[in-house]
C-alpha cells in the first residue's frame, strides 16, 4: 500500500556563471543528456544557454549523483525523459566502451555538490534544499523556453508550480485481507492529521501535505484491501 506521506520536498539547481537566473527543463535536458529526448540541440557551452559575454564560450561543468540513486532517479525521470522515452546522463564515469565525459563530475552522496558546484565557477548541479549549504546562485525553472519561471519558495513548491519538486511517500506491506499493524496504522493516521502536518512543517524539512493529499491518503488507507 502506498499514499503521500511528509510533504512536498524541492530539488534545487544551482550554478556559478553570472548572467543567467533561470533555464528551462528543455534547456537543462540538452545540457545533461546525452538522448536529449525534449528535442534541443547540444548545450556545452555557456553559450549556448544564452549567456553572453566573456562566458559564452566557457564549458559547462555538470555535477551530478553517480546512479543508482533516488535524488538522481528523480531529476532523470522528471527532467530526461520524454514522450516515453527514457533519457539519460552525460557519463561521469566510464562505463565499458563508454568513455567518462570529462566535464561531468559524479559524486556518491549529494553532501559535496553544492560545495563542488560553490568551488567552480563553470559548474551546474542540483541536489534537494536541505543540502544546499554554500553560497550558490539558486535558478529559477521552467518546463519550456518561454514559459513563466518559478523560484523554489515556499509558495511555488507546496502549489507544485516549482517544476522540480516530488511528493514523499510511506509504502507499507499490507498483505490482502489482513489488518495493517495497528501501530504502523496509527503512525500513518497521525502524520497524515493536521498536528502530524504542523509537526512536519515545523522541522523544515519537508513541506506539508496539501489538503487534498492528505485526504487522498487517508482514503488509500481507509479502503486499502
């Protein structure tokens, strides 16, 4: 059984180069991938995100997560893929015949990126808010060139209009025909209450539930099989 659990909790990308405030999923996907599956053409220079200038033709250095990981498997899925189609990074390590691309640098954790991208000035990267601890130019984002561009405030994110933001979940092994673990249940029932929300909001981690979220969830518990 699965329902929305804490809250909504954005991932925020960041870069060095002055110039540019905000870029397009469509831009970061040609910046990323190597499928480039939104359909632009291949961004490796500043440039060719539009900045001008002496940075125009700087490379774009990527900081990203090594997969398999649920930070990067998000991004990958919300930003890569495409009508379907699965997308996937610019290589940070070689992989068989697959050479590493040299302007892609892989972490394991998401504790370095924003220090790595903070110590680069040619450096993008993404990781989720809390880990945002260097002094870091925060992009606004939008789903295509030309659309409205949303900073991730408070606002933007619990409204979902923050393009890069994703629900958390509780999935729990309810087995068909039996009673949930009273105590899991209860749990469950209490985050999903309007104190359990107040606690959520007040560590400042996640963002609480919407009131349709949380309704939802407790519908999928209450007529769980």
């Amino acid at each position: 059984m699965r329902c929305a659990g804490a809250g909504r909790v954005p991932y925020e990308v960041f870069g060095s180069p002055r110039g540019i405030d905000k870029l397009s999923l469509d831009q970061l996907d040609a910046a990323l991938s190597t499928t480039r599956n939104r359909g632009g053409k291949a961004a490796r220079t500043w440039g060719d995100l539009g900045v001008t200038g002496d940075w125009a033709d700087k490379p774009i250095h990527i900081v990203g997560l090594q997969p398999w990981n649920g930070f990067e498997e998000f991004a990958r899925q919300r930003v890569l893929d495409h009508n379907g189609k699965r997308g996937e990074w610019r290589p940070g390590v070689a992989d068989g015949s697959t050479p590493a691309d040299p302007n892609v640098h892989w972490e394991k954790t998401v504790f370095n990126l924003a220090k790595d991208v903070h110590d680069d000035p040619y450096a993008i990267g993404y990781t989720g808010m809390a880990y945002v601890d260097q002094g870091v130019k925060v992009l606004s984002l939008s789903d295509h060139v030309g659309d409205a561009a949303y900073a991730p405030t408070y606002e933007n994110v619990a409204s979902a209009a923050y393009p890069l933001s994703r629900v958390t979940y509780f999935n729990v092994n309810k087995r068909p025909g039996k009673q949930l673990d009273p105590v899991m249940e209860e749990l469950i029932r209490f985050i999903l209450s309007k104190q359990g929300q107040h606690v959520v909001a007040g560590q400042q981690v996640f963002l609480p539930l919407r009131s349709g979220q949380a309704t939802a969830s407790l519908r999928a518990l209450n007529t769980a099989p």
